[in-house]
C-alpha cells in the first residue's frame, strides 16, 4: 500500500468482504480525504506506514461467528486511531471490544426508519427519524457498560454505537449507499470531526 507523494490524510478502509468496498473509499474521497483499501489481517508495520487519520471497518458476507470468519488485529485497537465499523464492520469491532452479536430474528434487508436516541457527533446533523439501509443477519444485542447506544430501528435495538473510553464507532446500516440519504452527513463528521482530516485531497 502506498499513498501519493505528500499526501499527509489517508483513511484505511479494512475491506471484509463487502460489495460496497469500493464505493466507501469513493465516499471519502469526495470529502477530500484520500482513502485506501487493505485486507482486514494488514500488519502494523504497513499501517503505521501510512500514517492513517482513521479506520473504517466494510461489511462483509460472513457472520462474526463463522470459522475463519475476517477479523483484523486486537492492536488496531490500542492506536488510538478512529474507526468507523458498517454492518460487519461494526459486528466484528463491537465483538472484538466486549459485546455480543447474536442472529437477527429475520435476516433484514432493505430500507427501514431509524431513531436517534443519544446526541453524539457522528450523528450531527442527521434528522431525528431517517431512512437508512439495511442488510444484515447479525447484529449487536447486548453492548455492556463500556459502549453507548446511539440510534435504533424497529427491529435493531442497536443499530450505532460509540465506545466509551475508545474512539470505536459503529453503524449496523449502509452509509455509502444512496438509499441511506443522511449517510453523507456521517462520513462527514467522521472524517472531519472526529478524525480531524481538513479535505485537502484532490481527485486528479
């Protein structure tokens, strides 16, 4: 992985598998932030490498709980860096950091309404009640006292999460995609709020 002669903002996207991969590092560009792609096992040699400003964790086909089932490395964890984790991504880190995943009652896919329930910067600027797309088998059912649930869905009690002492930050929708019409307004405040990146990347 490499990243354009200086260039000082890079975002590793940790792929798991997802169909939208591509489209996320589409998204962060467009905010002016460059963005790279890396499979979720990429050594800690080759991120500190890169220097990142923030994470984001893709979805992923698999369940957390499948054998060989992608996960990156506890370390990632512990470099203070932030991470945005969608679907899987969001699974896999909320697992990693103590809570539980379990099945869904019904695989969900397709639009749904979601609520907001606690006020937290990922979620500036997006209404109260939105639509936002879903596509899911898993998800996470119970956070323990170290997470603060921040927005549900009808019939996923915790569909964003934060961490509370750990800049781990999770959306159990599809923020990328177009169904989802307030998810640009969330890789804004991640990129720029909460990752601190300035948007001073071009697209040649």
């Amino acid at each position: 992985m490499t990243v354009p002669a200086g260039q000082s903002e890079t975002i590793i996207i940790l792929d798991f598998g997802s169909q939208y991969a591509q489209l996320i590092a589409r998204r962060v560009r467009e905010n002016g932030v460059y963005s790279v792609l890396a499979r979720p096992d990429v050594t800690l040699e080759e991120i500190k490498g890169l220097n990142p400003k923030g994470f984001i964790f893709s979805g992923g086909p698999a369940s957390v709980y499948d054998k060989g089932a992608p996960a990156c490395r506890k370390e990632i964890f512990e470099l203070g860096v932030p991470i945005l984790g969608i679907c899987y991504g969001m699974q896999i880190g909320s697992k990693m950091l103590g809570a539980d995943v379990k099945g869904a009652p019904s695989r969900e896919y397709g639009r749904t309404s979601l609520s907001v329930r606690s006020a937290d910067v990922l979620l500036k600027n997006v209404p109260a009640e939105t639509t936002v797309w879903m596509s899911h088998g898993d998800q996470v059912q119970r956070l323990g006292d170290d997470f603060i649930p921040l927005a549900a869905t009808p019939t996923c009690p915790i569909a964003a999460v934060k961490h509370k002492t750990k800049p781990f930050y999770g959306v159990q929708f599809h923020p990328e995609v177009t169904h989802t019409p307030h998810g640009g307004e969330i890789f804004v405040n991640f990129l720029y709020d909460i990752c601190g990146c300035q948007g001073l990347w071009r697209m040649g």
